[in-house]
C-alpha cells in the first residue's frame, strides 16, 4: 500500500515538508510505502475550464499536475500539505489541486473515489483551521474517506525548528499516520473478505435556476 504526500509549500524542505515527514516516516514504520510529492516553485496556472482533460485525459498545461496524476491512480491514499498564506491555502497548492481534481473527474480516471485522505497545515500563527476547512472540501466532494487525528491536522512554526519544538503538532502528525494506517489495513481486510464497492448511480446535476 502507498500513499502521496503533496508538499504545496515553494520550500521543498520547510514547515510544511516537516509535518509531511513525520507522517511519512509513521506510515513507514505501519509498513506504508510513501511518497513525498514537491509541487515545486514553478508558476502553476488555475483552472481555464476548457475541458481538455476531458477529451485527452490530462490537463492541456503540461506541468505538476499531469505528473501527480499519472501516479494518482496507483496510489491507496493521499496527504495534502500547506503553507497558510493570508489565512487560507496558498495559491499554487490551491490550483494545483482545483486542475488536478477537476481533471481526474472529466477524464473519467476514478484516481481518488473512495482513497482515505488529509490536509496537513502549517502556520506560524493563525490560519489553519480555514485552510483546513478549504481543502477538505476537495475530498468530500470526490467520494473520499476523510481520516482525522485527535486535533486538527496543523504545525506550528516559522522554520522548521520551530515545527521540530511544537511537540503536540508532531504527535497529532504520528497519530494521523497510524489511524490512515489502520483505514487502508482495514479496506484491505474487507476488499479480501468480499465486502463489494458501494453500488454506483448515475450521476444527477440539479441547477438551482429553472425554467
């Protein structure tokens, strides 16, 4: 079992990395192959909606994204991470995944429907909770178990000393980490056991106006 954790901080090994290396290396140590995944610094355009990946199955900007995606499909869960930037997500990691989500859906991928996942937020003061609240709405929306720690899922720190000080935020890290742990371990115990999918419908779009 493997799952992605996506560093959306332009510092490849800052607070953010921090808290996602702690929940990597607890994984890790549940016997949970991991992946940290750099959206990397380079500009990461938003969403256009031309609906190309609906047509190719890749997002028409060739960037992070489409390389996310094409190892999206193989892997069993995900981890977000993000910096709080004017007491929301940052910019990049908040395009990075309005593409990639929207695109996994067009192209008709199924790369996160039904996967555990969680939002990993750091801070030097204030912001979490809202960036917090921001990105789980991606999972909620794709059909995606959310896995929750003792306290929400955020550090505290300007650099990464700091976060390394904040002992309660890297306990809730180690704590998330098993309990995604238990949740893959378990939905591998019952897809072994023959417990089926949940049956699939088709799909309803309602507009709120109408003729």
């Amino acid at each position: 079992m493997k799952v992605i954790l996506v560093n959306g901080s332009p510092h490849a090994n800052g607070c953010t990395y921090t808290a996602l290396e702690e929940v990597a290396k607890t994984l890790n140590t549940e016997g949970i192959e991991t992946q940290i995944f750099q959206i990397g610094i380079k500009p990461l355009a938003g969403c256009i909606a031309c609906k190309t990946c609906a047509k190719t199955g890749r997002c028409a900007f060739s960037d992070r994204v489409n390389d996310f995606l094409d190892l999206a499909k193989g892997a069993d869960g995900f981890i977000f991470g993000s910096p709080v930037h004017y007491a929301a997500a940052g910019g990049a990691i908040t395009s990075f995944m309005d593409r990639a989500f929207y695109a996994d859906l067009q192209a008709g991928r199924q790369s996160f429907c039904l996967k555990p996942a969680a939002v990993v937020v750091s801070a030097r003061r204030a912001g979490t909770t809202a960036t917090f609240d921001q990105l789980n709405k991606y999972f909620t929306i794709s059909e995606m178990p959310i896995i929750a720690s003792r306290y929400w899922n955020m550090v505290h720190g300007a650099v990464p000393e700091d976060v390394k000080k904040d002992l309660e935020g890297l306990q809730i890290m180690r704590v998330l980490a098993r309990n995604m742990a238990w949740f893959l371990k378990c939905k591998e115990a019952g897809t072994k056991a023959g417990v089926q999918l949940p049956v699939k419908e088709d799909k309803i779009y309602t507009n709120f106006i109408r003729e």
